[in-house]
C-alpha cells in the first residue's frame, strides 16, 4: 500500500479505471458532472439522508400541487367532515 497527501489526475480527454472490484473510503466525496450515466444490473444504496436539489423534481412538485388546488370529489351516501380549531 501506498500513502500520499495528495494525487492529482488531470487528463486531457479520457481516464478509464478497470477492475474486478474499486473500493472508494472517504470523509467526504464531490463529484461534479456535466451529465451522469450509471448502467448496471444492481444498485444497492445505504443512506442515512438524502438531499436533493434538481430541476427534475420541480415539475414533479408542481402537478402535484396543481392537483391539490383543483382537486374535486364525489360522494355516494353520507360524507363527514370533522373539523376543530388549533
């Protein structure tokens, strides 16, 4: 094993890892990615909490919320409604 501060990798156009098995151990990880793509048979995630912050979800967001504000609602027999002041 080999110990080191720091390494540097800074390639042109292309760096390619091949292995049968890469194990990543860190504090913290970044990566920035124009575009990500992940093929793989399995995906196995263990977190403890996940932040996201993307414009995928925001679409999501609003027709859900669109649906909330003009929701309607038929009713077959008796309806109650209970309602009590906090």
């Amino acid at each position: 094993m080999t110990a080191a501060q720091a390494i540097t990798l800074d390639a042109g156009a292309r760096t390619r890892v091949i292995a049968p098995e890469i194990d990543l151990h860190a504090g913290l990880a970044r990566f920035v990615l124009d575009e990500l793509l992940q093929i793989g048979r399995k995906a196995h995630w263990y977190v403890a909490k996940i932040r996201s912050v993307g414009e995928v979800f925001e679409p999501f967001a609003d027709h859900v919320l669109m649906r909330a504000r003009r929701s309607s609602r038929f009713v077959e027999g008796s309806d109650q409604l209970r309602a009590c002041r906090t």
